[in-house]
C-alpha cells in the first residue's frame, strides 16, 4: 500500500498508559495488530482519540519509534505532527518521513483566535519548506470544535493547488456540507468524514473512506459497510456501526473508547486510563457500556 491508498476504515487509535500517563507500548502494539487484522485499513496514530496534546514531544517520539521498531507496516499509518508550536511540527513530521510513515496529519495552528485566511497558507508552506517528506503524504487536520480555528475551504484547495504533497484532509467536525464542499472545491484531494455512517456511500459522495475514534471497536461493522457501498448488506453495516458509535460518544467519547476496550481485552486497569485533564470511566461504568454495546450488536465476550 503506498501512500496513495491510506483509504478506507481508519481507527484514529486509542494510546494506553500506564499509572503515571505514560504511553504503554506493549498493549498499543497488541491493539494496533488486532486493528489491522480485524478490518481496519489504516490506523490513525496519535489523534484526538490517542491523546496526542497529552503527551511531550520525546514520549510522541518515541510512540513513533516503537511503533516503527515493532515491525508494524507504516504504509498503513498516518500520524498526528501538528502543535501549537511551529519548529515541533516541523520536528514531528519529518520524523514522520524519516521514520516511513506513510501519512502526517496536521493541525492548524490553535489557541490564537481568529487565524487569517493567508497564515493558514503560509504556515502549511513553512511546514512543506521545512521538511524533506521523502514518499510522506501530509494531511490537513479539521476539528474547529476543538481548535478554534477552522480549515477553510478555500484554504483548502488553494493548499491543494500549491503542494501535491497535501492528499487530503480529516474532518472531524461533523458537517458533512463541509465534507462535500472541500470534495468539490479540492477535486483529487481524499477526504475522510469521521463518522462510519458515510461508509457506504462514501464512492457517491466522492469521500475517501472516513477516520474514526469508534472505528477501534467497530472495525469489522465499518468495513462490510465500506466493502458492500451501495448495497443493503452496506447499508445495514453502517447503520450497526453508526448505533454503536452514538452509545460511545454519548458520554466522553475517549474515556469511554478506552473503557469499551477495556472490557473487549478482560483489562480495565491496563486500558481504561486516561492522561489528565480527561477522566476515566468507572468500572461499574465500562461495563454498563459494554453491554449496551453487546445489545447494540458489538461482541465484547471471550
């Protein structure tokens, strides 16, 4: 798989951690083997769901490091590189290329409101010009919810226009109108809803697939419904994935990703911790969730 084709069902993964936040790698490993294996195409690391903003630059480092040294194929990875600060961007992503990585995603520069329209450009380009990307692909990052700053369309596509190393964007905000004005605005460039209901008619809405928190438990469901688009087996997929996804994101959606997993491994201690300022789910909690997920239609038993 090269770069091109980081399509279809994402997981932006969950990281665990250990009792001081830690990044434990051990059990990230296992996980990230498990989602390849069980109908994930790609997998997002160190996103939202992984808690990147948590983590220092040395630990998302060395995420990445380990992650590369366990013999994983980093053509089937994307990996978070942007922060508040410019020079550990650039850092991050050109460890990225460095490292094989087949994809980096890139926030846009937060916490300044009101981010115009022509810095938006000028800081893509500084990343571009900083670093060798060597066959890495960048990716544009749209999550205003919690950034406070949004990608633009118009930004996106004259990003589009000026570096072919830009091949698509996660929209996370959940506006699929935004979804489909950057396919019509940006033609060529992927872009990646995060929800798994758009899987089976993503070829229709010219969507790449769609990068997803919940895809950590519903990869099997996501993938018949990216497999069989157009069809009610397709249809009926999206629809099991999607009721899945609403009872995981009812409630703090990353402690309760956690806790679901928590529950699939029989290892609530070792999963179900989250890096401050997020909290965990209790245990009386996680399993209250696994078995709305199991009625839901979700396997969670050995």
């Amino acid at each position: 798989m090269s770069h091109s084709q980081l399509r279809g069902v994402i997981a932006a993964t969950a990281t665990p951690v250990h009792p001081d936040a830690s990044p434990d790698i051990d059990r990230l490993v296992a996980h990230l083997r498990r989602l390849l294996e069980g109908g994930c195409d790609a997998i997002n690391l160190l996103g939202t769901t992984g808690e990147a903003n948590s983590f220092s630059l040395r630990q998302r480092l060395g995420i990445m490091q380990s992650v590369k040294d366990a013999g994983l194929p980093l053509d089937r990875f994307m990996v978070g590189t942007g922060v508040c600060s410019l020079e550990e961007t650039c850092t991050l992503t050109q460890a990225a290329a460095n490292l094989g990585f087949a994809g980096a995603l890139v926030l846009p520069p937060f916490f300044y409101p009101g981010i115009q329209p022509e810095a938006l450009l000028q800081y893509v380009g500084s990343v571009i010009r900083h670093v060798v990307p060597r066959r890495l692909a960048l990716y544009l990052y749209h999550i205003p919810q919690n950034t406070g700053v949004p990608w633009p369309i118009e930004v996106v596509a004259e990003l589009a226009h000026r570096h072919p190393v830009l091949r698509g964007i996660k929209d996370s905000s959940g506006d699929l109108t935004y979804s489909r004005g950057v396919v019509a605005a940006a033609p060529g460039l992927d872009v990646f809803p995060s929800s798994e209901a758009t899987l089976c008619d993503a070829g229709r809405d010219g969507f790449a697939g769609c990068i997803s928190a919940t895809t950590n438990l519903t990869g099997a469901a996501s993938q018949r419904a990216w497999r069989h688009q157009g069809t009610d087996a397709g249809r009926e997929a999206a629809s099991q994935a999607a009721a899945q996804r609403a009872i995981l994101a009812r409630v703090a959606l990353i402690a309760s990703v956690k806790a679901a997993l928590g529950v699939l491994y029989r290892d609530l201690d070792g999963w179900s911790r989250t890096c401050l300022p997020l909290l965990p789910r209790s245990p009386h909690e996680a399993h209250a969730l696994g078995q709305e997920l199991e009625q839901a239609g979700l396997a969670l038993a050995p």
